[in-house]
C-alpha cells in the first residue's frame, strides 16, 4: 500500500518529539553524572563562603531530587522557560541570550556556506 507524500511528512513531523524528548533526557542526565559541582564550574575556584555556594546551589535547583530537577526544567522548558544563567550576568534569562544569538544563526543557511558547499559536492 502506498502512502501519500503528506502522510509521511505528518509521520516524520510526529517522530521529532520523541526524538527531542529521548536527546533531552540523555543529555539532562549525562551532564548530572559527571564529576563535579555545576556551580563551582561556573564560579570557577573561587573562594566562596558555603553560604553563599548554598544559596547558589538552591538557585540552580540542584538542592532538589534529581527527578525533580528533571521534571521541573522539562516543565520550564514545554512552557518555554529556560531558566537563568548563574554565570555573569547572575540571573539573566537563558531565553534572553537565545533570542540575542538567533539572528546570527538564520544568517547560516542564507550566507555563502550553502554555495560552498554545493561547490565542494560537485564531481570534478
């Protein structure tokens, strides 16, 4: 039986959210098994107070269940809350800095690196 050309789109658009979904986990808790405290990563080898590095750690939500902190941001995430930074400046939206860098990344696939790559592909 053959199935249409929009059928198939429909079906490959739908495979992008468990893909999406499986790439989220993975990652989420790759970065939560390496050694190492994320806060000291971006604080660097500071000397800084305990309390200080609490509140931090609090703030980043890593004081919480990992499967808390799993579903949380995966709730931030659906509703389009990436959170904030905790490196400088303390505090701004992620969502910020993504909207910041987005138009250079829609120059990309508009500049000269499709040619060149079309170029590149063609047989001598």
């Amino acid at each position: 039986m053959a199935r249409g050309l929009g059928q198939y789109i429909i079906i490959r658009a739908l495979m992008i959210i468990p893909t999406i979904l499986i790439l989220y986990t993975l990652v989420f808790f790759f970065l939560r098994i390496l050694p190492g405290n994320p806060v000291m990563a971006v604080v660097g080898t500071k000397n800084i107070p305990p309390e200080q590095l609490e509140h931090l750690m609090q703030m980043a939500g890593l004081d919480k269940p990992l499967y808390v902190q799993y579903f949380d941001y995966l709730k931030g995430v659906l509703h389009g809350d990436f959170g904030v930074t905790l490196a400088f400046p303390m505090g701004k939206p992620v969502w910020d800095y993504i909207a910041q860098r987005f138009p250079a990344t829609l120059e990309l696939p508009s500049g000269p690196s499709p040619s060149a790559c079309s170029w590149a592909s063609l047989p001598e």
